[in-house]
C-alpha cells in the first residue's frame, strides 16, 4: 500500500528504479536485518544500516555508516555490517523495558 504511488528517481545508474526490484530488496533487507547501498544514491558511496527498535519491536529509528567505494573492500564492509547491527542492537536493548524477575 505504502508503495502505491511511488514515482522512482533515478540519482544514478545504481539507483533502484523498477517496484519488483525495490520489493526484492527490501525483502533482503527483511530477512537480513540490515541494508546496503551501493552509490544508489551517490556515486562513490557506500552505506549500510539497521533498525533500532522500541521495547515492541517496532522500528523507530536507524543506525548507519558511509564510507568511500574506494574503501569498501569484502572486508571492511562485514566490519561495518557487524558493527552497525551490534550497534543498532545495544540502542535497541536499552529502549526495552526491563524485564521482570
């Protein structure tokens, strides 16, 4: 529903354009618990990032890192998928109630 009226925009030839495509990725994002942009919307960027979810595990927020395409090696981006999760994780602990004893 909330992609019934969307118009893409194309900021380069990485950007995802086509609703099959978006639908796709998302679903990745879902089932991974993080997302990755690469120079979708900046040449020579990359990103990734991850929920930050409230004591009812909805999301309320995001946590995410940039870095150059020129440093964005296999295994400088596990470091930052890694710890951009654990991040998001920790917030998002601390935003749950405490748990009774």
């Amino acid at each position: 529903a909330r992609l019934a009226d969307w118009k893409p925009v194309r900021f380069t030839r990485h950007t995802i354009v086509s609703k099959p495509a978006l639908l796709a990725d998302l679903r990745r994002v879902a089932e991974r618990g993080w997302a990755q942009n690469v120079e979708e919307g900046t040449l020579g960027a990359v990103s990734v990032g991850a929920p930050i979810r409230d004591g009812g595990g909805d999301v309320v927020a995001a946590l995410s890192v940039v870095l150059p395409v020129a440093r964005a090696d296999k295994q400088a981006m596990r470091r930052c998928i890694a710890s951009v999760v654990e991040a998001a994780d920790a917030i998002s602990a601390r935003l749950s109630p405490p748990r009774a004893r």
